[in-house]
C-alpha cells in the first residue's frame, strides 16, 4: 500500500509540474526546527496552561506564557502560579527577549494588569523566534528558554539551486499607478489627399489600384480634357497608399470628384476613450504603452492632445496620440488597448510582485538567511504590474526568493505547522 501511494503521489507531483523542486525539498536532511513548528516529539512534554499558553515550571514556581491578538495587536500575557494557587500580578516580574531570523532581538517589558501581566510591546509577524525568559518572584530568579517557529524551513543551497529557487534584494523601486484605455488607430487628416482632376474630362488610363504604394509626383492616372480634349496626367501630390478608388479608365469625371484616395501612414493618431471617472487623472504627456488586441504589435508613445468635453451629458472624451509610424504596423481601424502611467512614485522599499504567497490570512514572501528561509508578513502599500511597495514587516536589504517560492510555501504546509502561542 506504501508503494502504491507513494507512485501516486509522485504521479500527481509531475503533473503539477513541480516534481523535481519538491523532491528536493522533501528529502532536505537539515530539518531540527520541525518540532518546534509542528509540535513533534522534541517537545512531547511540553504542557499547556489554563489559558492555552505554554507551561513552564521551576519546582513549585510555574509561568504561563500567551500571545493575545483577538481583536487587538499581538501582545504577551502572563499568568503565574505557586504551588498551584495563582500569584497577583505584582507578585513577579518578567522579561522576555526574542531572538529572530537576521540577528534582530526584540526585547519585553510587562506592566500588571488584572491577574496576569501584559507586554508594553506588540510581538510582531510572524511568531518565530528563540525565547529567553527572566522572571523574579520572592527574591528568586528564574530562567527559561525555548524555541517557538513557523513558517520556517531548511534547504541546503545545491539543493534550492537545483529546485530553481532564486532570490533578489529588497530596496527602492519606482511604482507606476496606471489606468486601462481603449481606441483605435486613425489616420491623420494632415496626410490624407483626395486626388482628383483638375479638368473636367475622361479617364483614359488609371494605373493604380488600392494596396499599393506611391511617391509624390508619380502618375496616378490620365484624363482627357473635355474642353481640349488634351490628355494630361494626375500625379501623387505627397507619399503614400492608395487607400480607395472611385473611378476607373472610361469614366468621365468633374473636377469636385475623388478619383484615388492617398494616405501617407508614417504617423498616425490613436484616438482613446476616456470615460468620465477617468477625466480627472488622464493629462496630456502622460506616458502610455500601447498593444495590438493580438498582443504582437505593441509600442511607448506619450499623450499629445485631450478633447474638450463640450457636452455635459457625455460619458467619455478622447485622447489623443500623435504615432510615428515608419513601419505601418499601426493600421488604421485597429483596436489597441493602452496603459496609461498616472503618477510614477519612488519608493524605498519594495519586493517584486512574483515573490508574494500566501501565509494563513497574510500577504507574505520568503527572507533568506543562509539555508534557512522563513516567512515575512508584510504591510503593503502602492503597486504596478511587477512590484509592491513595503511598507512594513520587511526590512532593507533582506534576501528574499523571487522564484519558485511556492515550493517553500508546500513544504512549510506539509509539515503541519501551527501557530502556536
């Protein structure tokens, strides 16, 4: 039976494409912490108090430690017993120290309150640390330490190396706030040209057809005057592509009359649609990143121009991109989406967005130290497409994984760990 869920188990890890990582992650050899996370046997005698804290004794003299966070920030409470009748509040004193990831250490006073005595400092996210614990009760006093982690794991570097995990440095970035527009490609009226006769006459020859290109000067068709009945030839009066034709050889023709249709699309215009929430962040010279709907034409360009809003009903206004187009990729009529940058922002601290996970209710990323990687809650602030600006839980210069994380994130849940207070 070992057997045959162990193959099914290797089967489903291939599928999800993660098979390589997370055998490796599974056969890590340096794994002392488990204990601690999952409640194994390293702490089998571990004891809980009345209040569901950790029970720590020294002959008759007993601590229960607690962390308290319903409804408030993090804080210790600690509740003593002697000889199994509880002491008052001011009848011991305590320190506590925590000893984290990254040589931090973050020391706690207590002050009475009711039956137990409370922190004055929050314990911050996540609840992993090394304790060390002086109390003083009846001019006695009394040490304890122990270690509390989650979301810990070990990785040996070959090992995460070969999983394909990798890592970055935290520090400044530049966050882009943008909006989404949507238009269309426009030619510009400046270099459209209707071609047309300048006498009234017949078309005696019309060698050009739509598609095709021409260069200012180049005839493009000829007419015999009605009056004269000279023939003389109609020439390109700029570059371009012949867009429409609206007569051919034989047809007679008056002078107010379009014969060819010229286009030059060296520069085109993107009109977009700026609905009526929008107005107030979209401004000229703004810069934008525009893409084909297929997703294989995209380009940078900037705002030029914004239509008034000439009528109060109206639910959007235009605007408007002046595109140089020596390519023609940009076509008139195509749809195109844009994003449009609003406000650019530096910032001192961010992580890149391909780092986050998941973390009981929390937003997190992985800090690396050496082979041990950890959980960090963050605090959050503003974010564009590929990073998210910190503002709390990290600090600077923090080695943390930008690929592959969920591979700790799987290995940490398979352990079963807890939070545990």
């Amino acid at each position: 039976m070992k057997t045959f869920m162990n193959v099914l188990l290797s089967l489903t890890i291939l599928l999800t494409g993660a098979y390589v990582g997370q055998q490796l992650l599974l056969s890590s050899p340096a794994k002392e912490n488990r204990g601690h996370e999952a409640g194994a046997d390293e702490h089998a005698d571990e004891q809980t108090g009345p209040h569901g804290g950790r029970l720590l004794k020294a002959g008759d003299f007993q601590l229960e430690i607690t962390i308290y966070e319903r409804g408030i920030p993090p804080e210790f409470r600690v509740y003593a017993r002697r000889n199994g009748e509880p002491l008052a509040a001011e009848a011991f004193d305590i320190e506590i120290a925590l000893a984290r990831l990254g040589g931090r250490t973050d020391r706690f006073t207590f002050r009475p309150r009711e039956d137990y005595r409370v922190s004055n400092e929050t314990v911050t996210e996540p609840h992993s640390f090394d304790v060390r614990i002086e109390a003083r009760h009846d001019g006695r006093d009394y040490d304890w330490r122990y270690a509390q982690h989650e979301g810990r794991t070990r990785i040996a570097p070959e090992q995460a190396e070969a999983a394909g995990i990798e890592t970055a440095v935290t520090g400044p970035a530049t966050i882009h706030r943008t909006v989404n527009l949507q238009g269309r490609i426009q030619y510009d009226p400046g270099r459209v040209r209707q071609i047309r006769a300048r006498y009234a006459g017949v078309i005696r020859s019309a060698g050009k057809a739509v598609g095709d290109r021409v260069r200012a000067g180049e005839p493009l068709a000829r007419v015999e005057s009605n009056d004269s009945l000279q023939s003389y030839d109609v020439r390109a009066p700029i570059d371009g592509i012949v867009t429409t034709q609206r007569a051919g050889a034989g047809e007679a023709v008056a002078t107010d009359q379009s014969i060819y249709t010229i286009a030059n699309l060296d520069r085109v215009w993107v009109d977009l649609a700026v609905f009526q929430e929008q107005l107030n962040k979209v401004r000229i010279d703004q810069p934008v990143q525009l893409q084909g709907l297929d997703g294989e034409i995209n380009g940078s360009a900037r705002i030029d121009y914004l239509l008034p809003v000439t009528d109060g009903r109206s639910q959007t206004t235009t605007a408007r991109i002046y595109l140089d187009n020596p390519d023609g990729h940009w076509r008139p009529g195509m749809a195109v989406t844009a994003e449009v940058t609003i406000e650019e922002a530096e910032v001192p601290l961010a992580i890149r967005n391909s780092a986050l996970q998941t973390f009981r209710d929390f937003n997190v990323v992985f800090a690396r130290y050496g082979d041990t990687y950890e959980v960090r809650m963050l605090e959050p602030g503003r974010g564009d497409a590929t990073h998210t600006e910190v503002l709390g839980g990290l600090d600077p210069g923090t080695e943390y994984v930008v690929k592959n994380s969920y591979l700790l994130k799987a290995d940490i849940e398979k352990s079963g760990a807890e939070h545990a207070h």
